[in-house]
C-alpha cells in the first residue's frame, strides 16, 4: 500500500520539497508520496493527529510551525529538543518522533570543501531560527570559536546564552564583525537579506574579509546573493543555499527510508524548479 509523506506549512504552495521527494521514491522503487499540506496555526493539533491516524511515514515541518509543533509529538531527539525546532517527524509504529535536519544539512554541506570544523573560527550572520540550528549543530562539533553577529544585538547575546554545547563565542553588532571579517574562515550568512525582491541589498561590508575564507549562504533564491558575488571577486570560496536545502532533505529521506539519497540528483532536481535561476 502506498506510503504518505508530506509537508506541513503555512504558506507551502512554493515548497520544492514534494517534487524532490517523489522524485526519490520513484528513483528507489519505492510505493510513497509525498504531498504538500497547507496547515493553519489553530489546525497544527489536527493535522499532526490526521497523519498520525492515516499511517503516514513522516513529514516534514516548514514555517511557521517548527516550533509549536513539539508537543504534538511523541518524542523529540535531544539536538531538536535543544535547537527548539523540529522540521523532520519520523512515524516509528504508531509513534511520531521529531528531529531537526537543518543544522546537520548545512554541516553535512560543508564536506565537498573538506572543511575541518574542529579547526574554524566562524561567524554567523544573524541569529534567527536558521542560525540557531546551525549554531548549535556546529557548536556541538567543537570548533574554536563561533561568533555571531546580528542586527538586534539582544538576540544573539541571548543564542549564546541558551547554547546547550559549551564553546568560546561573542556575539556582535554587524559593524563590529564586518571590522574583523578577515578573523574568520568559515562565514555563514544566515538573514534573509539579498533574497528576492531586495538582491541589491547585502547585512555586511566586506572591506576585510581573507580571500582563504569559505563564505556560505543559506538563501537559494538568487542562487548568488551580492555577498557571494563581492566574496568571490576578492578570491574567496563560496556556497550558495541549495547545499542547506537539499542535504537537510536528504537526512530527512534517509529518517524515513534507510536510504542516503543521491544528492547530484536532487541538487538538479532543485535547480530545476528554480528555473535555473
Ligand atoms: P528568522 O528567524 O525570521 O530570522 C531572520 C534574521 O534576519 C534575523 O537575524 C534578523 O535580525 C535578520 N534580518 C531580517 N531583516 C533584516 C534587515 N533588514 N537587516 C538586518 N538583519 C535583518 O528567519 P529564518 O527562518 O532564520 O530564515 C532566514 C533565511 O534563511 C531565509 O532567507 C530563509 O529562506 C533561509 N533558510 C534557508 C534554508 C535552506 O535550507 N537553505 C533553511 C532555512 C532558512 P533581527 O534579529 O535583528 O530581526
């Protein structure tokens, strides 16, 4: 009988995620879909119980319930439960168990550059729910140190405080990290300035920045933000967001079915749906 899987978000018309999902069932033979939900805030309660009663395998958790889907579930691995989001639900006999790929796909998209994160000193770049995955999933691998830097200063004080892992860390204004950008090896732009509409716009100037840094991007939507642009004409590597995005999925796929998916595929599957962009 055919597997359900799907995402639960509100808005999710956009989402890539079903036809990068079906795409894999159908590549390993496998009797799944996937379907996109679109879930109001007042119906989270229902929907997670409506799967749960239809016997599906899993879904994923998009905006703007990652976090308040957590006591609908039955359990929640200990990096979710830290990180306080969930975007992966395992349907394990009956029993519906919540990770957070997030953190693990940006990580696991730093393989292809053989970045050894034990040896970094990294800044973040904001220090919204996606930075707070990614913090605390590289906090975890002990690296030097991570700095974070963001808008409201409060707020990345405030990560750093609630960081589970013990690690050497500041949190700064952007001005303050732009002034010692060159410190760093590893620099995670993680706001969602430089997406569509505003590509012109860019959260640090990059005055100082070493050309042996890695430069990595969270937004796919262009898939090169200005950052990246200026980062690679002062001779700097950089990664663009869809790395993120298809690894997360990739985890995600592996929770559900045992299978770590062929990721070259996926990436052009994504860039596909992007249009190429
Ligand atoms: P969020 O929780 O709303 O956090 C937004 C962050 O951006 C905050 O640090 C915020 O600073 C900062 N920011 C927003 N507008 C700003 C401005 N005008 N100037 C300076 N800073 C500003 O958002 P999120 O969920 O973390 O998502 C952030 C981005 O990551 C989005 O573009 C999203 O599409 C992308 N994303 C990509 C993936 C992937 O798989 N590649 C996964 C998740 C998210 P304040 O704290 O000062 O407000």
């Amino acid at each position: 009988m055919k597997k359900l899987f799907g995402v639960l978000g509100n808005p999710i018309g956009h989402s890539m995620s079903p036809v990068m999902h079906n795409d894999l069932f159908s590549l390993y033979n496998i009797d799944a879909e996937y379907l996109p939900f679109l879930v109001k805030e007042d119906e989270l309660r229902d929907a997670v119980n409506g799967l749960r009663a239809l016997g599906a395998g899993g879904f994923n958790v998009t905006i703007p319930h990652k976090s308040s889907i957590i006591p609908f579930l039955d359990e929640v691995d200990e990096l979710a439960a830290s990180i306080g989001a969930v975007n992966t639900v395992v349907n394990k006999d009956g029993k519906l168990i919540g990770y957070n790929t997030d953190g693990l796909g940006f990580l696991k998209g730093l393989d292809a550059y053989k970045t050894k994160i034990q040896s970094q000193k990294i800044l973040v770049i904001g220090a919204g729910g996606a930075a707070r995955a990614i913090y605390f999933t590289l906090a975890k691998e002990k690296p030097i140190q991570i700095d974070i830097a963001n808008r409201t200063l409060e707020k990345a004080v405030q990560l750093i405080e609630e960081c589970p892992y013990s690690i050497s860390s500041r949190g700064l204004t952007l001005n303050h990290a732009s002034s010692e950008l060159g410190e760093y090896d590893l620099i995670i732009q993680t706001t969602m300035i430089g997406m569509e509409p505003n590509i012109t716009e860019q959260p640090i100037t990059l005055e100082y920045l070493n050309e042996n840094s890695l430069v990595c991007e969270i937004i796919y939507n262009p898939l090169e933000t200005r950052i990246l642009r200026e980062a690679k004409s002062i001779g700097a590597t950089v990664q663009n967001g869809i790395d993120m995005f298809v690894y997360q999925g990739a985890l995600a796929f592996e929770k559900w079915t045992g299978i770590f998916p062929d990721i070259q595929r996926m990436k052009e599957n994504v860039l596909g749906q992007l249009g190429g962009k």
